[in-house]
C-alpha cells in the first residue's frame, strides 16, 4: 500500500465515532448501576407479589364463604323441596277424600229426596 493510502485510511477512520475502552472505574459505576436497578426491581416486584398475595387471600376468604351460603342455600332448597313433595301428596289424599265425602252428601241428598 502506498502512503497516501494508509494516510486517507487513517482519515477515514478517524470519521468514524471513536469507541473508547471503558475506564475501569466507569465500569464498575455502569455495574453496579445496573445491579441496583435489578434490585430494585426485584424488591418492587417482590412488594407487588406480596400485595398480590393478600389480595388473593381476601378473594379467597370470600370465596369461601360464599361456597358455604351457596352450600347452605342448596341443603335449604332441598329440605324445602321434599316438604313441598309430601304437602302436594297430602294434598292429594285430601282432595280425594272430600270428592269421597261430596259423593256421600249427594247419594244421602237423593236418598232423602227419594223418601219423601
């Protein structure tokens, strides 16, 4: 290679943006920055987490006791259920016995109606 060559190679290189080695201790400051912030991350994802956590535990706990009012509901609804099944029986029964006794009253009416 020529001088001039080297010489306008140099040149072109010295356009570009120069990259300089790190000094040591502006290194270890950009470190420990970053190290800092990762901690702090952590110890805000961390406080969130916990907040998460009882806010779960409060959703739970009412969770739960809405499982019991519905599980209280449903043995209530149940209970209620079998008693309206035997008062519809029951009903039943007694509506048989009156249409039985009606039926008495008006053969007794005839027969009376009939002796005189």
């Amino acid at each position: 290679m020529l001088e001039s060559d080297v010489e306008s190679s140099q040149d072109s290189q010295s356009n570009l943006p120069s990259e300089e080695p790190p000094v040591e201790g502006d290194g270890d400051a950009s470190q420990c920055s970053i190290i800092n912030e990762f901690r702090e991350f952590r110890r805000d994802t961390k406080i969130q987490l916990s907040d998460i956590k009882q806010e779960l535990k409060g959703v739970n706990g009412r969770l739960d006791e809405a499982e019991g009012r519905i599980d209280e509901a449903e043995s209530v609804l149940q209970a209620m259920s079998t008693i309206i099944k035997q008062l519809m029986q029951r009903q039943a029964v007694l509506e048989s016995k009156l249409i039985t006794q009606e039926g008495h009253q008006r053969r007794g009416i005839i027969i009376l109606s009939q002796g005189d």
